[in-house]
C-alpha cells in the first residue's frame, strides 16, 4: 500500500491511498487526506478493503509517519497481519504499488479539468478500468484472478431514442471514458515495459518539419498539480536541425519564454 499525496482539494480529499494485492494485482484507489491519522486510515481500510477481501497476512508500505505508529503496529499485531516496510529512499521494494501509482497518474492525467479539482470524479471508472485490464505479469485481469468471473459492463454506444436523454448521455460517457481509460492503462504498461528493459540506443534522427514531443521534465506550468499535470508538450515542428542530437523547435506563443533549442 502507499498513498498519493499533494493533489488539489477535490470534494474534501487531497490525497489517493492505493492499496493493491501482490498475488492478483487487484486495487483500491481509496480518496483520503493527507492529514488522516492511524485509527482513520484503519477505518478506512475496515471500509474500503477489508469487508471485500479479509485480512491481509502481510502489509508492505512505506515508513510513513502513519504505518510506524504505536497504534498501526498493534492494531495489525493483534490482527495476525506482519509489516514490511520498503527501505528508505529506495521506494522499489514495493514496486508494485509504485507501477500501479504510475498507471493511475497517467490516467487522472487525460481526463481532470484544468483545474485538476475533478480527480475524485474519476477513481470508480478508473478503479474498475485497472481491475478489468489484462496484467502483464498474471496473463490475467484481476477482476479474474481474485473472483474467478469478468464483470458485466457493455453500456451501449448509441442509445435508442426511447431512452431518456440524460441516462443516454451518461451511457455514453461511461463507454467513451472506459474505452479510453483502457488505452491510457495499455500505454502506460507499455511505457514501463520498455523503462524497466531499456537498453542503450542511438538517439532518434528528426529532420525540419517533423513534429516532436517536448517533454515536460523541467519545464513549469500553471496548473495546480505537478503528478496530475502532462508529461510532455505538442507535437511542434522542428525549425531547424543544428547536429544530430540538437534541435530548434517552433514553439507557440505561450511558450514564447523558453529557449527553443531542444537535445
């Protein structure tokens, strides 16, 4: 487990809890706040995780002020459930959290409003989308491998005019924002694939007029949120080749203030 923290205020909730299963991948995208202390995470976890699954036998997470307490340490001791904590600044003991943490952000990312204040609007759909999503590891989706069935959803796309006008709507905005959650989830497993087997390649050849992708690494937006915010800018075209690993981009006028030369 581990949370996702400094997000905007949405609907009274700062913070994301993600608890998720070692053996069948499946998760909890939990909405919480920052500041919730051990007995009220423990509710939570009664609430949330615990009346669908029981008690865990083992808990990794991370030494956050919260799960070293007096009061976490004894509640799971008298629970029968073991701690394991991942070591400092090396967050990858608990990996699997950390990719699901990844998956998530790369999802809220295409769908909160400028603002980013909507996040919460979204955890059911993306929750349902992650669960309902065949894992690399398990060749399985985790709806599968924890129930042994994949649920029903098959909303219909273009809802017959009997239909009362706003039911249709939010039909179809179900089936849009699913199709396309499941898109971002491939994409993003994708990307961590090729992150976690990377090997050292020549850097790509751009030639003038090709659109490329800026990525965001360095460059400060106005949005509220860094996690929630794009990870890369465009495509823009490339004004000018200045060596094989140097170009000028043309850029639009609200980035008229960073220098256009790229490697």
């Amino acid at each position: 487990m581990d949370h996702i923290v400094k997000l905007p205020p949405s609907h009274g909730y700062d913070s994301i809890w993600v608890v998720c299963d070692r053996l069948t991948r499946y998760a909890h995208f939990i909405p919480c706040t920052e500041s919730s202390d051990a007995p009220a995470l423990a509710w939570l976890f009664l609430d949330r995780v615990f009346r669908y699954h029981g008690m865990p036998e083992t808990i990794v997470s991370d030494r956050g002020a919260v799960f070293i307490s007096r009061f976490w340490n004894a509640l799971t001791s008298l629970l029968h459930t073991k701690l394991k904590y991942s070591t400092a600044y090396h967050p990858q003991t608990d990996g699997l959290t950390e990719r699901t943490n990844q998956s998530l952000e790369t999802y809220l990312r295409a769908y909160v409003s400028t603002q980013q204040d909507d996040w919460v609007d979204y955890l059911p759909l993306a929750e349902f989308a992650f669960n309902n999503h065949v894992n690399a590891s398990t060749k399985q989706t985790p709806f599968y491998a924890n129930l042994g069935y994949h649920p029903a959803f098959d909303p219909l796309v273009t809802p017959p005019s009997v239909v009362v006008p706003a039911a249709g709507n939010i039909a179809q905005r179900l089936a849009r924002i699913h199709n396309e959650c499941r898109a971002q989830l491939l994409a993003a497993q994708d990307r961590q694939s090729r992150y976690y087997n990377q090997r050292v390649k020549d850097a790509p050849r751009f030639q003038e007029g090709d659109l490329v992708w800026l990525l965001r690494r360095h460059i400060k937006t106005t949005r509220p949120s860094d996690k929630l915010d794009h990870r890369r800018l465009g495509p823009f075209p490339v004004d000018a080749k200045l060596s094989d690993v140097v170009y000028r981009l043309r850029l639009p006028a609200y980035l008229s203030r960073l220098h256009p030369v790229f490697h």
